[in-house]
C-alpha cells in the first residue's frame, strides 16, 4: 500500500502492467545486458482523486544527457507552442514581463518568447536538449525546477508573470516542492499554466500508452484543484487540447487574485459523470486495458500468419509501455522508423526491437504500419498518401485496436 504524492492519503491500486524499462531508454545492442527494469503500477486516490503511479524511477535515470525527445521533431507541436506563447503574451504578461518554462526541452516554446526579446529562462534538466535550446540563443538552466531553485531563479531575475509548462507538470512526482516553488516565485497576479495528457481522455480512449515511468500523474480539473488548494492556489480556468491524444491545459492563479471561468465548473462537473473521481472507474479501465491487448496481439498473429511484414511507425516513449506489456517483439515488428537521429540505430527498450531512419520505411513499404506515434496521427497519416497509393495500412490501437481503411 502506498500513500498520495499528493495529499498523503491512502492510494488504491489500479493497475500493474509489470516490470517495464526506462520508456526512453532506446539503447545500443551492447547495453542490452545493463537494462535496468522497474515495476509499473497505478494507483487513485480517493481523498484527492489524484491518477499515479505508486512505484517511481529515479529522475536521473530518465532525465539525462541521453534523454531521447526532441519537442521539435513535429511540425505541428511546433506551431501548437507558437500558438501557446503568443496566448500567454496577450493574455498574462504585465508591463515589465518575466517567464519561466519548467521543462524547456529544445527551446520549442521559449524561442518564441527570445524572438520578442521577453526575459525568460528554461528550467531544463537534460542536457543534450538544454544544449539544443542554448544553441537557439533561449537561457536555459540545467536542473530540475523545485522550490530551491526556484528561489535561485527569484533571486537573480525577480518575479514571474507566467511559469509555465508543457508536458512536463506530470512527470513530476515531488509536485508539491514545485508548487511551493511556484508559489514563492510568482508575482501577485502572475499564473502557473500547465498541459498535460488529460485523464477523462486517456480513460475514454483507453489510451493506456500514456502511463510509462516519466508520466508520475494523470491529471484532471478536479484533482489539480485540490492540489491547487494545498498550495493557497485555485484553477482559474482549465481548456481542453487537441495534442497528444487528448491533453487539458490548466491556469492557476493564487487564491482570489483572478476571476474564475464558468469552464472551470463545467469541466468538473463532466468529471463527476465521468466517474472521474471514482475507483470503479480506473478498475472499468483496467479491464479495457487488458481487452486491448488481447485485441492487438490477436491481429498481429493472424497478419504475422498470413506472411505480412509490419513495421511501427515512431519510436515513442508511450510505444514502451504497449510492446513490453503485450510482449510484441521483432518476430512482430521488424523494425520502428523514426526521425529522431539519437534514436536510430538503437534498439527499443525491453523489447530489443530496431530503431530505422524513416528513410528505411520509405525505401521498402511493408504491408502493415503500427502507428505508435497515432498522437500525431492526422498529421502522419495525410503525409503518407504514397504508403496507402502503394497499399500500406496503419493499424491503430487507441480507442480500439483496427486497421484504418
Ligand atoms: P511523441 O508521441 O512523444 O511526440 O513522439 C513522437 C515520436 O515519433 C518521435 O520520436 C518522433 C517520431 N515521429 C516520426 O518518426 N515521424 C513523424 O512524422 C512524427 C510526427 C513523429
Ligand atoms: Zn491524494
């Protein structure tokens, strides 16, 4: 039994996908011995309704000078943060503005911000990205953000209009230093935005790749509020996102410095219909899961016993969780295509499956792509008319497994 990250309270266990590698881990052939393995586990918790995971990895060893994503390998997230930071400057940032980004990878958001000559610094711990994002001319700080640091940063530049951060509040799980951090570094009026993979969607979709080791929490209004109120903070305003499979971003402000939308109320309201806040809604997930698994390993036996050759198609960190708990090695899937440089050439984690350049998938269309990188499947998916003139299919597994006609 565990307690909260939260609220401290008692969680209750939801799901064990068993023991996983670091999702991502991709990794020579000669470090295959080395591989490191840890137990996956979710849990909810009933007093704060906080999704977790109840066994976690240590930060170094999924935040390094190895780690594999690059934000700015798609297109699309590229506008989508173009978008984000011309919101934030119009909507949030006060005569003398400052910004702070949790998680500033390669600089995908904050070039925006340096483009405007805004002061801003990048809280980033990896280094070969952070390094990325220097290179673009974007301040970056290699270290992870948490109340100490947080200090430092006020310390040297003052108070923020805006911390924000993308994808990255979820992965990590001493939250409650961070929000003691943001606290203390906030101006009065100023806002903790946030994006992340949005829970209500992760279960209606049985989107279950979403929960690896980086992703410590699975977020809804309902549980950020309580989180937000531990911390003297409220959601002012919470806004669903069309990007990574269904994400939900959320504005917080202290406590009665801000009007709260109407949305904020709605939203929550949804979550309770959708039994977001209750146990018996993970375990009806739990058991989608496993159907899940059971359909996709179903379809891939039958294509592998008609003679059909199927590749994946983008090594993503959420590909980890489905290979290596539905054991789907390279007698499945000849090999993944990726456009990541530092990813190709390696082998996938767990399940030793070959990383190719995309160029390999091009070259020699198989019969059959496993789409793994489907969070970015509209995109992908129109790009790739000459696969489909030449007879390819995607197979997709989220909402439910089939292949797209
Ligand atoms: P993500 O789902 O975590 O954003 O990772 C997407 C991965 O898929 C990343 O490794 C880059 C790769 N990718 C491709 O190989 N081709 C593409 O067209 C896109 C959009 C992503
Ligand atoms: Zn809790």
């Amino acid at each position: 039994m565990c307690n909260c990250l939260v609220c401290g309270n008692k969680v209750e266990h939801v799901i064990s996908f068993g023991d996983m590698p670091i999702a991502n881990g991709f990794l020579p052939e000669d470090m295959f011995e080395k591989e490191k393995f840890y137990p996956l586990d979710v849990g909810f918790c009933p007093t704060c309704s906080m999704v977790q995971l109840t066994k976690l990895v240590d930060k170094e060893d999924m935040f390094n000078e190895n780690y594999a994503y690059f934000a700015s390998t798609s297109r699309r997230m590229v506008e989508h943060f173009k978008k984000f930071a011309y919101w934030v400057m119009e909507t949030y940032l006060s005569e003398d503005p400052f910004v702070v980004e949790i998680g500033s990878n390669d600089g995908i958001m904050l070039q925006n911000y340096a483009k405007e000559n805004i002061k801003h610094v990048g809280v980033e711990p990896s280094e070969n990205v952070a390094q990325a994002a220097r290179e673009k001319g974007i301040n970056t700080l290699s270290c992870f953000f948490d109340k100490e640091n947080a200090q430092k940063i006020k310390a040297e530049y003052g108070e923020a209009d805006v911390i924000a951060g993308t994808n990255v509040m979820c992965h990590l799980p001493y939250i409650r230093s961070v929000f003691d951090g943001v606290t203390s570094l906030l101006k009065p009026q100023g806002v903790l935005i946030f994006e992340d993979p949005y829970v209500g969607d992760i279960v209606r979709r049985t989107s279950y790749d979403q929960i690896y080791d980086e992703h410590a929490f699975y977020f809804s209004v309902s549980s950020v509020s309580y989180l937000a109120g531990m911390h003297g903070l409220e959601v002012i305003d919470a806004l669903p996102q069309n990007v990574h499979g269904g994400s939900m971003r959320y504005i917080l402000a202290r406590k009665g410095a801000r009007d709260v939308s109407d949305r904020v109320r709605e939203i929550m309201a949804n979550e309770e219909k959708q039994g977001l806040k209750q146990l018996s809604t993970y375990q009806a997930f739990a058991a989608n899961v496993a159907q899940n698994k059971e359909d996709l390993l179903t379809l891939l036996k039958r294509l592998k016993a008609e003679g059909k050759r199927i590749v994946g198609y983008g090594a993503t960190s959420k590909s980890t969780t489905v290979l290596n708990y539905c054991g789907i090695g390279p007698e499945y899937i000849e090999f993944i295509s990726d456009t990541t440089p530092i990813k190709q050439g390696k082998y996938t984690p767990g399940m030793h499956i070959p990383v190719k350049p995309y160029e390999a998938f091009v070259s020699d269309y198989p019969e059959y792509a496993l789409l793994f990188a489907w969070n970015h499947g509209e995109e992908i998916i129109a790009n790739e008319t000459a696969f489909k003139d030449a007879g390819g299919k995607f197979i997709l597994y989220v909402d439910q497994v089939r292949v797209d006609e």
